[in-house]
C-alpha cells in the first residue's frame, strides 16, 4: 500500500478533520477530511475522485496534515464516488 493510502487510512480510521496537504514537484493538491469522510479532492486542475487518483498515483509526494483547517462545506466528491472510495478507506 502507498504511503499516501496509508496516511488516508490512518485520518479516517481515526475520524479526523482536516486538510491533507500534498506536493509532488510542481503538482500541488488536497484532500480535505470532516470526521474521518473524504469531503473535498483537488489535484491540479482535477476534483474528486480523479483527484482521489491522481493523489494516489503520486511517486516521491510530500504530504502534510492540518487538523486546524475547516473542509468546506460544499464536496467534491459525489455520493456515488464516496461508495466506491469507502472501499480503500
């Protein structure tokens, strides 16, 4: 499992809220998290679950956690994509 799917793992499984912050090269993105649910994924100029894929994709990312940022209250991720990542996480 990638680092990236295991530190996602950990915030949900942990329940936690925050943003995930993520930088490979010039490529930035985030992953917001409201009690341990995905809520919001921006890659580049990809949201949602293409986000979600891209992030994963990611070789020699660095990635960074701020439990202090509130997610937004409108998502990215759509219901349909939220059951097909719960299976990952």
């Amino acid at each position: 499992m990638s680092d990236i799917l295991n530190l996602i793992h950990q915030i949900t499984a942990n329940g936690d809220s925050g943003r995930l912050e993520i930088l490979a090269g010039a490529i930035q993105g985030e992953l917001s998290f409201a009690e341990g649910k995905l809520v919001d994924a921006r890659v580049g100029h990809l949201t949602g679950f293409r986000a979600v894929n891209a992030a994963v994709a990611m070789r020699d990312a660095r990635f960074s956690f701020d439990p202090r940022f509130a997610p937004l209250a409108s998502s990215s991720i759509t219901a349909s994509e939220r059951v097909v990542l719960k299976q990952f996480f």
